[in-house]
C-alpha cells in the first residue's frame, strides 16, 4: 500500500499544474483546497454537508485531538475517519505550528518541544518520533513532519538554526516511521516541510534537502504568519524551483482567494486554512463580484439571494437581508449558511482552476478574475 502523486499537466507559459493524489480512500484532484477541521469538526458543518459541497479533503489537527479528546480515543474508535464519519481522504498537521503560538507556553530543545496545555496548564512534551506516532495513531492518510515554525519577522541567524533543526527533527520523524508499522489498515505518508524563513538561500537549503528524501508530497511551511503577500508569493516561487515536479506540493495554513490564485501559478498543489469559514462566522462572505460584509446596515432590506452564482443551494434561495436578520440575534443558522457559503466559493475557485489548467487558461482567468474577488461590495 502506498500513496502517489500523478502530475497530469501544466500549463503552457505558467507553473500551474493540475494532477491526482492516489490514497486508498480516494483520488485527491489538484490543485486542492482542504477545510479545516480542528477539532475533528469543520465548524458548524456535517461531514454530509462537505459531501455535498464536493471537498475531497479535510483536515484534523494533531494538537487539539491530542488534548481533546486524546489520540488514544480516536484510535480506539478506528482512527480518525470512522470517528467522525468521513470516507475520503484526511490530513493531519503535526501540532508544530500549535506549540510554536503557545510562545510562553513551551520550551524548544533539540529533543523536542515540552509545552503545557492552554486547557488546564498541564505538561507535555512532542518529539519527532512522539508526533509521528500520535498522527499514526489518529489515523489520516497524510501526516506531516514535526518542525519549528518561525515567527515573522525572524533574524537570518535564528532562522538558519531552527531550520538544520527542522531537518534533523525530519530526519527523526522519517526514520520512526520508516522503521514502525503503522496501525491501521491502508497507506499512509510522511510529508517533509520546506522552512528558511524569508530568506531566499535557506529556503533553496530546505528546499533541496527536503527533495533528496523523495516523498510523494513535500510541504511549504512558514509562510503566511505576517509577511506581506508578495514576500509569500516570492518564497513560493522559489521553493517550487527547487522542488521535484513529479511530487505533490503543499503551501500550509493559505489562504485568501487571490493568495490561492497566486500560488497555483507559481506551482503549488494543495492548501488548507480556515479563512473561509472563520471569517464566514464574522460576517464576511467571499463572491466572484467581491467580499461581502453582511452585518453591514446597506444589507437590512436586501431581499436579493446572497450569491445568485453561488454553487449552494442556501445561497441562491436565502436572501442578504435574512442572513443579516441571523447574525444580528446571533442565531447558529447563520453561521452555518455562511460557513457553506464561503466553502461553496473555495471549492468553486479551485474547481475552476483544475478546469483552466487543462485549457492552458489559468493565467488569463487568474488575471481578469483577481481584482473582482479584492472588491467590497
């Protein structure tokens, strides 16, 4: 059993590339975006309603299933899958950026990382080998590497440290899953993170030290945690370069729409955050017209759909003014359709652009589209 990555084509005059993700729960179509379930629970969602909607994804995190309701239980019930209902492909970070926003929380050594719970207070500690085994034990089909995340802005001399560190904690974390059986019966990977900061020469570093290891899925971390977007999009350029084409690529925690729309055309594969259904429980919903803030007073006799072009049905039948209506009693119904509506318009996005990349028109699509999605309606 194993997992595989298929690159189908890219696009003439671009880096844009759409392919296939082989687990044994499924075909990952890519490029990809993949919702965000924290707490083995996309917000306000059923694992039915993402059906619908067409993810082919999701994502758990290893940090919070740790502390709640503890990996053990999620083992116990068959992995992470059978414990929410899900039969398509998952994810799990490591926990590593988790500890890394704990800050007075946690101690880094070379060893690892002990950290005390912002639950209780109570002490824990992550290794390399400790993480791996724990998403093992969790269950996704994807697991990724145990590696420092560092701040921005970050001293050339930190990040250069923390990055030979990353890689020996790679290194660790391969060799424990190499050499361990897993516990659940179908593939799993391991995938490696890119780190270096903002510095161009580390990033090339991790870049061609992580792609000697020759994993079906090499990750991009460290980016998108407060350095201006064009900083983002020129890391990711030049990390892709240095990246082997035949293997999948993974910009973790993006993004906004156009940031998704950026980084295809520069090479990337897969992302995952929780903008969309984070910002849809404040109100603001995302459009191909542009970005709606439906607290707004402008919406109070709006009795036009939310988004006529929306691919959800709650969006063409429910009006501006009764969402409105909903968020201001605080009513849970509204943040559920907004949350649909927003992941609708991410799945959309990417849907269209796997469709653009096959008609060697991504970059013209991206270009005429990418003002709109900025507006403020």
């Amino acid at each position: 059993m194993s997992i595989t990555f298929d690159l189908i084509k890219t696009e003439e005059g671009s880096q844009a590339r759409m392919g296939q993700i082989h687990t044994d729960h499924g075909i990952i179509e890519t490029p990809i975006f993949m919702p965000v379930g924290t707490q083995a629970s996309v917000k306000t969602l059923r694992q039915g309603d993402l059906n619908t909607l067409g993810a082919q994804i999701i994502l758990g995190n290893t940090f919070h299933l740790y502390l709640r309701p503890g990996h053990e239980i999620v083992h116990a019930a068959g992995g992470l899958h059978k414990f929410i209902g899900w039969n398509k492909p998952m994810l799990t970070d490591s926990g590593g950026y988790q500890v890394y926003s704990l800050k007075e929380l946690r101690k880094i050594t070379e060893e690892g990382v002990s950290f005390r719970s912002p639950i209780d207070g109570s002490k824990h500690f992550f290794s390399p080998e400790s993480a791996v085994e724990i998403q093992r034990s969790i269950g996704a089909d994807i697991i990724m590497a145990f590696d420092e995340c560092t701040p921005y802005p970050c001293d050339y001399a930190y990040a250069q440290k923390s990055m030979h560190m990353t890689h020996r904690w790679l290194d660790r974390c391969l060799a424990h899953f190499d050499n361990t059986p897993g516990s659940h019966p179908y593939a799993q990977t391991l995938a490696p993170i890119v780190q270096g900061s903002t510095y161009e020469d580390l990033r090339i570093a991790s870049a061609q030290y992580i792609a000697t290891h020759n994993r079906p899925i090499n990750a991009i971390g460290g980016l998108s945690v407060g350095e201006p977007a064009p900083i983002m999009y020129d890391m990711t350029e030049t990390v892709c370069a240095h990246l082997p084409t035949d293997k999948a690529r993974y910009l973790m925690g993006v993004g906004t729409p156009q940031n998704l729309l950026e980084c295809i055309h520069r090479g990337i594969d897969m992302f995952d955050c929780v903008m969309p259904t984070r910002n849809a429980r404040h109100g603001l919903l995302y459009t191909r017209q542009g970005r709606i803030n439906i607290k707004n007073a402008k919406w109070k006799n709006d009795f036009s759909p939310i988004d006529e072009e929306s691919t959800s049905l709650l969006s063409q039948t429910h009006t501006k003014a009764y969402l409105k209506h909903l968020f201001r009693v605080e009513e849970s119904l509204g943040y559920q359709i907004a949350s649909i509506h927003n992941l609708s318009f991410y799945l959309w996005l990417i849907k269209e652009a796997r469709i653009k990349i096959e008609e060697d028109a991504f970059t013209s699509w991206k270009d005429s589209i990418i003002a709109d999605l900025d507006r403020r309606l």
